[in-house]
C-alpha cells in the first residue's frame, strides 16, 4: 500500500492519502473474495478496477508522468540531477516543474 504499492503521487511525493484508499478498497476487495470463498488472482483483480475508477484521470496522469519522465537511463540521471539543482530541493512539484510537468 502507498509507496510500497507505487502509490506516491509524482508530482508532491506524497503516499499516506492513497495507501488509506488503497488499504480500504483492498480490505473491501478480500473481504468480499473471503465471503465467496474465492481469493483467486483473477478474483482479486477487483482491487486495480475499482482503484483506477476511484482515482479516475488522475491515476492515468501519473503513470504517463512516469513513463514519459523516467524512461531512459539518461532521464533519471537527468532528474537527478536537476532536482538537486533546484531551489527549494526536495520539494518534488518544483522538480517535476522543471522538467515540463506543469506543476507549480
């Protein structure tokens, strides 16, 4: 869940608001498949439908912001660098900003 599930928000870092969404629709997710007597993969797919459709465009956003951002090598050395080139460093919304997100 959160970070550990790959939901950190790209553009602030933040994790703790979607590791609480994530830990409520896959306790949702279980305990409906434990009342079914079904815990199968496929069964459990559930959760990804219903996080995406409770995330809606923003989940998309930022996966497109990741594989647009960090999809080469070179990218996440450029990243890198430039993040610790900014002022205000670590604040990830200016170091998303200098590379074109649109954040401010």
């Amino acid at each position: 869940m959160g970070d550990a599930g790959n939901g950190c928000e790209n553009s602030g870092g933040g994790g703790f608001s979607w590791a609480v969404t994530m830990g409520k629709i896959g306790a949702q997710v279980l305990a409906q498949a434990l009342k079914e007597g079904n815990v199968s993969k496929e069964r459990l797919q559930e959760y990804n439908r219903l996080y995406q459709e409770d995330q809606g465009d923003f989940y998309e956003s930022q996966w497109q912001q990741r594989a647009v951002m960090l999809n080469t090598s070179e990218n996440v050395t450029k990243f890198v660098q430039t993040a610790k080139a900014i002022p205000g460093y670590p604040d990830l919304g200016k170091v998303f900003g200098a590379f074109g997100g649109g954040f401010d």
